[in-house]
C-alpha cells in the first residue's frame, strides 16, 4: 500500500491509546482515520491483527469464560451470519464509507447522551442473536464493531468484569468474521495482512500508554472528547461521500 507509514503508525499508537484508557474504540478509532486517506477496506485490512490480539487479552484477562460462552454464543452465530450477509450485499466503496459515517455519529450520540436501558433476561434468547446479526451488518460494511454490540451489552445488568469480558469476546467473533469475509473477497492479500501484522507493534504500544493515562485524566473528560470528536467525524464522512 502506497500510504503514509507514519500516518499509519500514528493512528494505531493513538487507537491503541484510546482502548488502552477506555478499554474499546481501536477499531472504530483507526476506521474513523485511516478512511480520510484510504478506502473502508484498505482500512479494515490493516486492523484485523491488532484488533484480534487487543481482543483477545481482553477475553482472556477476565473470568473463566465458559459462563459468558453459555450466555451469549446467540449473539456471536448472529455476528458471523451477518457479517456474511453484509459482505455479499455491501460491496461499494462509497456506501461503506457513509454506513461508517453513520455508525460513528450513532455511536457518539449514544455516548454523550444520558440513554440508558435494561434487558430482561427472558429477553435475551431473541434479542443476543439480532444484536449480533446487526453488529455482524455494520461490520461487513464499515469496520465497526461497537453497533449495537456494546449498548446492547451494557443493558444485561452484568458487572463491570463481565462486561468487558463480553466486549472481547463479540469484538473477537467480530475481527474473526471480518477477516473471512475480507479474504474471501480478495481484501486480505499478503501485502495487506504482513501490513496488518506490523500495525500490531504501535497498537499494543498505544495501550500500554493508554493505561498510563488512565491514572492520570478523569475518564469521564476522555470520554466525551472522544464521543464528540467521532461524532464530527461520523458527520463529515457522511456529508463528504453522500
């Protein structure tokens, strides 16, 4: 890929960083970026790696993982099934990269509001499995990850380890089904994956300087900055390729 390395470097330390404070947002925040200076694609490529192994020390790190296994592998067969789907019917460049727009100023304005909701458990069983198959669309189509995953994780009343628990596992089944579905439509060629593998490097380096700083600034403030930032990022993408 002819791109700016520096740039690259730059945007997974800083992606890196932010998952490192807030413990999510490597993919969303490197898809925001990289997509102002390549296709969604190209982007998706270059984050499988890093995403798959900040996600699975955030699987691991946690409980044993059998329980949360039993409790929502609904949700990770419909991640996969419309990740499927997605990558069969989202196939041009400017529509993904407006779906991306969207999702970023969905996810922002979710974040930066005081919305707040509770799923029954009874719920659960039909709910978990259309969470995952609309995560697994907006995967396929923009690189996202968090939609509707994490408000939908955050409203199962579990406690703070569970939830970043469940985090990495949908965002693991997540990177896994985006890397079949790029290789299978030709988007993962070896340039792209040893790219992918090098950007691990300032990913994994990002995060330890994000829980650094995850002592030293109130959360909260990090928080909204964020949210606002992707928002105006959301936005722009949506105007510019609309």
């Amino acid at each position: 890929m002819e791109h700016n390395i520096v740039f690259v470097l730059a945007v997974f330390t800083l992606a890196g960083a932010v998952k490192g404070v807030t413990g999510m947002g490597l993919p969303t925040v490197a898809m925001a970026l990289l997509s102002l200076a390549m296709t969604p694609i190209e982007a998706a490529g270059l984050l499988i790696v890093p995403s798959l192994l900040t996600n699975l020390w955030q699987l691991l790190s946690g409980p044993p993982l059998y329980a949360m296994w039993q409790r929502l592998w609904p949700m990770t067969i419909g991640i996969c099934g419309g990740t499927l789907i997605g990558s069969v019917v989202m196939r041009q460049n400017v529509a993904a990269t407006i779906m991306l727009g969207l999702a970023l100023t969905a996810y922002a304005a979710v974040g930066l509001s005081s919305l707040r909701w509770q799923v029954a458990r009874e719920k659960e069983e039909w709910m978990s499995p259309l969470a995952g198959a609309l995560t697994g669309l907006f995967t396929a189509a923009a690189g996202v990850f968090v939609l509707p995953a994490v408000p939908y994780l955050q409203s199962l009343k579990m406690d703070k380890d569970e939830l970043v628990q469940a985090m990495g596992l949908a965002f693991t089944v997540s990177t896994l089904a985006l890397a079949v579905a790029l290789a299978a439509r030709g988007a993962w060629e070896p340039a792209v994956a040893g790219a992918s593998f090098l950007a691990q490097l300032p990913a994994m380096a990002g995060m330890l300087l994000g829980q650094k700083l995850r002592d030293r600034m109130p959360q909260e403030t990090f928080r909204r900055c964020l949210m606002v930032g992707l928002l105006l990022l959301g936005v722009y993408l949506c105007l510019g390729r609309a």
